[in-house]
C-alpha cells in the first residue's frame, strides 16, 4: 500500500525534461550498446559546426539525425523552389514536423560561421568517490588539433591518456587532408574511417538501433573521411584516394593496423574492444594482432535519383583465428584471410525511396538487406528484410539483432502517422529468426518485437504513452530426475508500458516518466510455467537555464527490478562526450544533479550522482549499500 500511494504521488505530483533529446532518440533503452561515444561527438560536432541548409548537398543533409535520405531530397526540392531563405523556413518543408525541427534546430544554419584556420581544443574530466576517501577513479584527458590551410589541405590530431594506462598516449590519431589539383580529388593520410552501404560491407560509426528510427536498417552511406573521434578501435590507419568525375566517384583505400587481441597458442581466441592497457593481460593483449586492408568502392548516379554501387575488400591477419569450442561459434570466422564483395542500390520516385545491399564473404556465406520507405506529409512508412546467412564480416554493422549481420532472417516494418496537428501515433514490428545456434541457445530460435506509441502535444506540454512486447527463445539449464543438467529452450515475453509527460519552454523543461515491466517464462518442451516477475522505475528530470551560460539539472529515480532480464537502462544526461545509459538491477533508488557553465572559450561540466541499493540478507535483516560518484570537466578552445 505504502509502495502503491509513492507511485500515485509521484506520477501526480512528477515533471519530465525534454520531448526529444537527440541522442535518446537513436539509443535503445532497452539493451547495453557499444560507440555510444562516437555519436556523442557527433552530436557535439553538428553543434559547434551546423550545416548550412542553403547551401548544403543531399548526402551532407541526410547526415543530420532524424533527416532521412528521402526527407534531404525533399528539402532540396522545397529550396530550388526559391522559398527559403530563413532557418525556420524548414519546418515549412512537409517531411519535418514540429518535434524533427526541434530536436534538430541546434545543428542547423543559414549564417555559417568563418571556419578557424588553427583550432586546439582540450578536454580534462576527473572522477572519483565522494566522501571521506575521496579516491580518484579515473582522470581522462586529451587534445585535438585541426588546422586548415586554405581550402586545399586539412591535418589534424588527437591524443588521449588516461589515468589507469601506463603508457604516455593511450590514444594517439592524425590524418592529413590534400586536395589535389585534378577536380573533386582528395588524399587522406592517417586515420580515417569507412561508412559505405548499409553496414554489411564496412561501417565504422554508430548505428541507431531503435525501432522508430525510421532509417535505422536503411541507413545508408558512402563516405570516407578523416577520423578524429575518441572512439578506440573504430578507425583505420593508412591512405585513401577519393575522386569524382561526371556522376561516378570512385575510392580506393589501404590501411595497416593493430588489434588488441587475446592469443593462444598463435590463434585469436578473442578480440579485445575495452582499449584499456593498465593490467598484465590488458597489456600481453595490446597491438597482438596486425590487420592489413585494402579494397576499393564505385558509385555511379543516374539523374540525381538513383544510383548504384559496387565495392571489394581484402583483409589479412597475422595469426588465425581459431575455431571456438561453442555451438554457436560453428560459422564464425577463421583463418588469416577474408574478402568481402558488396554491390548496394539506391532509388527515389518521389515520396518512395527503394535500396538494397547484398554482400558476399570469402567462405561463400551471403547477407542481403532491403526496404522501402514512404514519406508525405502526415504519413511515413518504411517496411524492410534482412537475411544473414552464414555471412563473416568483422567490419559488418548492420541492423539486427547483434547488429553483425550474422546468423539472422527478420523483417522490420514502422508506420508513424499524424491524426490532428496535436496528436501522432508511432507503430513499429520486427520478427527475427536465428536459423543456427547462438549464445544460450544451442538450437534454432526465433522471435518477434512489437512496440507502440502516441504521442499528443497541448502547447507547452506533451504526452506519451508507450508500449513494447518482445518474445524470444533462450537456453536455460534444467535439473532432470538424476540431478543432471540439461539445457532447454525456454520462452519469454517481455511487456514494457510507458507513460511520459513533457514541459518545455526557452529556459525551463521538465520530464516525469513511469514504466513497468512484466516478464513471462514458459518451458516449451514441457510446458512448465515459470515464475512472472514485475518491475517499475519512476523518475522526475528539471532543467533549468538560469542564465544564458549557466543551467542546473536534476533527477530522482525509484527503480524495482527484481529480475535480472527485467533490468533497466535509462538514458542520462551527462558531462559533454559521455552517453550514459545507467543499469538499474534491484530495489533503492538514483539521483544525479548536473551544473554546467559554458562560455566563449571553455565551460565546466560537474555531475555528481548516487545509488542507493536496498539488500535483503539471509536472516531478513535489510541492508543499504550506496554507490556515488562524482565527475569533473573542464573543456576549453583556442
């Protein structure tokens, strides 16, 4: 009763931040993913560099989140027709609605800024416990340096030491940018990183995971360029020559570089992703293992509407890689050597959009995506299938599942439609089937995720109301009669219903949201139900922006979470460069206050946070462990 009247208050009495904050609209609350700081640096980089959308191309258009390859070609047809002149003009175009322009408001222009010839800019963050020890956990620091000579030549650095590593530079990047004298020609030198297709070929950035991202599986590119982000094993290190002549462009590309990787018996067991260096295995693991790549990419436009695209690449590795024991490494990749041959395609007919990639791996495994997607003014769909079969890609990063384009058939469909100007429904299916073994199922297994919203805007205020059923097939370890362990596959049916309140002016937004999740097991070999379990979380966000450089944010959390599949990962704001998606396992409560200061030159970021975790022990006696933090950041600008 006591838990129940906590509940009614806070939904009563709760306030919600922002409608849509643009990183939490390409993470899934729902799962732990890697690069999430690869899209925070994006995000700061189309802040303090937006795009001119006078004078800016379809491929830098359908760059900014939220803008899709279909809406950019709406907007450059709404442009030529000579009607925008102002930023506020592209809220007119119909493919951007209220809440796109919004979240999207800050990485666009029509004034750009004169670019600095000389830029260094340096980040300095600090972290430790508070209280009587005050023991520093972490202190992280780095510099970048761009500089650009004109408009012919670009070089530009980045290096990185944290406090746990032993070495000076734990991160250590630069390239160098040439224009060369024949036209539309450049040379990269260094690091740089590949987006090319939809992630079967090569993809070394983020890729958005969520079910109403409506380009999240057709999310295309076919760009090479400079890479100066922090993220550790997500660039290549050598040269690439890119040219364009007429509507073909054409890319050839070289790189050597080294893995962190564990080793046995000269065999790669596994690759290390943590890229930190501070323990005796972390460093045996360090630059183990050399990859050398190289291959080429041609695109040929037809009529600024269509266009296909043909790509190779050729990798070889110093030592194998070894077979591994599981069932569900059976089709992963071994051996030294690896080719990969994609060939991607892409139409536009007005408000439809058709693309494709089919890719094919050395060992003849085969991996294919394909969708549609159709936009008008108060009606968006987009319906798509993949089929990843037996395909062995390491540089793959696809929509899916693992997002690995392995082992997996689906089909995604969304639909997201407006009923008034205040109300929007969002709907979106994606059924999947694994047709071998994967991890903790040792058979075939399939399942589907159906997810539901509405969404409904009264001035300054906006509700949601959100609802997400996911069924899927695990493996569990069940005693026989003989006390045996024996591994049956077993159902489970994931509920998850929201419900969200927005308000939101210039200088103040507020966010209540409450959730509750149900869990169903069922053994479906011999229909023993399973123990249900339930969890909610509540929370209540202010921000406030007291001046025009200072602004204060706070949040209060009760989370229950007696399952550990019914575990929470809530999305937190955070210093600048860091996304935090936070895990709530258990019963207690989470608070984390942020204050930000953000001048000219530099601004300093304090967030300091805390957990309370409630224990029950053995004899029923309760017992409160805390687990606080505190970080630090100074980021600054010459």
């Amino acid at each position: 009763m006591v838990l129940f009247l906590r509940i009614m208050a806070i939904c009563i009495f709760a306030v919600r931040f922002c409608t849509c904050q643009p990183i939490e609209s390409l993470v899934d609350e729902d799962t732990e993913q890697p690069g999430l700081s690869i899209i925070a640096e994006q995000i700061e980089n189309f802040e303090q560099n937006p795009v001119n959308i006078l004078t800016a191309s379809m491929e830098q258009l359908s760059q900014i989140p939220g803008i899709t390859t279909s809406c950019a070609r709406e907007i450059l047809n709404y442009r030529q027709s000579g009607k925008m002149f102002l930023k506020e003009h592209l809220a007119l175009v119909p493919c951007v609605h209220a809440e796109l322009y919004r979240s999207i408001e800050s990485y666009i222009t029509v004034t750009p800024k004169p670019r600095p010839r000389l830029q260094l800019t340096g980040r300095q963050r600090g972290i430790f416990i508070p209280g009587k020890t005050r023991q520093i956990t972490d202190f992280k620091t780095y510099f970048r340096l761009k500089c650009h000579i004109g408009d012919n030549l670009f070089f530009g650095g980045l290096v990185e030491k944290d406090l746990q590593e032993r070495q000076f530079s734990n991160l250590l990047l630069y390239n160098c940018q040439i224009r060369l004298p024949f036209k539309n020609t450049y040379l990269i030198l260094g690091h740089f990183s590949i987006n090319w297709g939809h992630g079967l070929f090569h993809w070394g950035g983020f890729r958005s995971s969520s079910l109403f991202s409506m380009n999240a599986a057709g999310q295309n590119s076919g760009t090479i360029k400079p890479f100066l982000s922090v993220g550790e094993n997500s660039s290549l290190y050598g040269f690439c020559l890119s040219t364009q002549f007429r509507q073909c462009a054409v890319q050839a590309f070289y790189s050597k570089r080294f893995l962190d990787a564990s080793l046995m018996a000269d065999s790669v067991r596994a690759l290390k992703s943590s890229g930190l260096h501070s323990s005796e295995n972390e460093l045996e693991s360090q630059d183990a293992l050399s990859e050398n790549l190289y291959g080429m990419t041609v695109c040929r436009h037809f009529l600024n509407c269509s266009s296909v695209g043909l790509a190779y690449q050729s990798m070889l590795y110093s030592s194998p890689f070894a077979r591994g024991a599981d069932v569900d490494k059976a089709f992963a990749f071994t051996g030294c050597k690896n080719n990969i041959t994609s060939c991607t395609f892409r139409t536009i007919f007005e408000l439809l959009q058709y693309w494709g990639e089919v890719a094919l791996s050395q060992t003849g495994g085969t991996a294919a995506v394909t969708g549609f997607q159709m936009g008008m003014n108060d009606f968006n769909f987009y319906a798509s299938v993949r089929a990843y079969q037996k395909f062995q890609n390491l540089h793959a990063n696809s929509y899916g599942e693992n997002n690995n384009a392995q082992n997996e058939i689906g089909f995604l469909m969304s639909w997201s439609s407006r009923l008034n100007k205040r109300t929007r429904i969002n709907f979106a299916l994606d059924v999947f089937r694994h047709p071998w073994a994967k991890y903790r199922a040792p058979m075939p297994t399939a399942g589907w995720t159906c997810c539901s919203s509405i969404e409904n805007r009264m001035g300054k205020t906006t509700w949601q109301c959100r609802i997400k059923i996911k069924s899927s097939e695990l493996g569990e370890n069940y005693p026989d009669g003989y006390g045996n362990a024996i591994k049956q596959i077993v159902s489970q049916l994931k509920t998850a219903f929201r419900i969200q309140w927005d308000y939101h002016t210039n200088k103040l937004r507020l966010r209540s949201r409450a959730e509750w999740i149900w869990i169903q097991w069922q053994d479906c070999f011999c229909e023993h139900r399973m123990p249900s379990g339930v969890g909610n979380v509540l929370y209540n966000e202010i921000k406030k922006t007291v001046t025009s450089r200072i602004f204060v944010q706070a949040r209060y959390c009760l989370f229950y979470a007696p399952e550990y599949e019914g575990r929470f990962f809530l999305y937190e704001s955070d210093v600048p460069g860091v996304v935090n998606l936070e895990m709530l396992y258990g019963r207690g409560t989470r608070w984390y206050l942020v204050l930000g200061y953000k001048s000219k030159s530099f601004s300093l970021h304090t967030k300091i946070s805390s957990t309370r975790y409630l224990r029950h022990l053995k004899l029923g006696q309760p017992v409160v462990e805390h687990d606080s933090l505190m970080s630090c950041q100074l980021d600054w600008c010459l």
